[in-house]
C-alpha cells in the first residue's frame, strides 16, 4: 500500500521530534522562525534550488536543512520517488503539521508569557 500524503508527513514530524532539538526554543516566535528557516532551507536542498547565506541566522537554519535533507534521503526511500512539486507539498504539509504540534496546538502557556 503506497503511502499518503498525511502519512509521510507524520513520518517526518516523528523523525524531527525523536532526533531534532531545534523545534523546542521556549517561545513562540522563537518556534515559528525556526520552523519556517530550517524547513524552507530543508525543502530548497531537497529541491536543488539555491539557499540564501546571508544572514548569521540563515546559516544556522542551513546546518540544520542539510543534516535534515540528508537524513530524510537516507531514512525514507519513498523520498526518491518525489518530484520537486511533490516535495514542496510534502514539505509545506510538515511545516504546518510542525507549527500545530509545537505552537499552536501546544498546552506550554510559557510559549505566550510575555513574562517569559
């Protein structure tokens, strides 16, 4: 039975929540940048598209994307099969899932403290 979209993005997300420490900053904004500058560098690796550097933050984000890019190619071999229009879907479908589970899904009232 072939795969489906939603079970190869719970795929990942297990594999980032078991292996990736980067999703857990202690607030929300935090999680939100992260999310979006690992996982967007990680689908521009996947995809061959060129990576922006500037920044001390996009590279940061980046050692990150090229460790995930290549552990997803080695762990997954359904990976393979994936067009470029495939993976960004794939990998817009676990951005989103990601967001939920570690921002606005998450019961940790320390995300939103402004005290905090």
């Amino acid at each position: 039975m072939e795969d489906t979209l939603k079970d190869r993005v719970e795929q990942l997300v297990e594999y980032i929540m078991k292996w990736c420490l980067w999703q857990f900053h202690s607030r929300a904004w935090d999680r939100e940048k992260q999310n979006e500058g690992v996982l967007t560098k990680t689908r521009q690796l996947l995809c061959e598209e060129p990576v922006e550097l500037e920044t001390p933050a996009d590279r940061c984000y980046w050692v990150d994307a090229v460790i995930l890019a290549k552990d997803f190619k080695a762990t997954y071999p359904w990976f393979a099969t994936l067009d470029k229009n495939d993976i960004k879907v794939l990998m817009q479908g676990l951005k989103d899932r990601l967001d939920y589970l570690t921002i606005t899904g998450s019961l940790n009232q320390e995300l939103t403290d402004p005290k905090y």
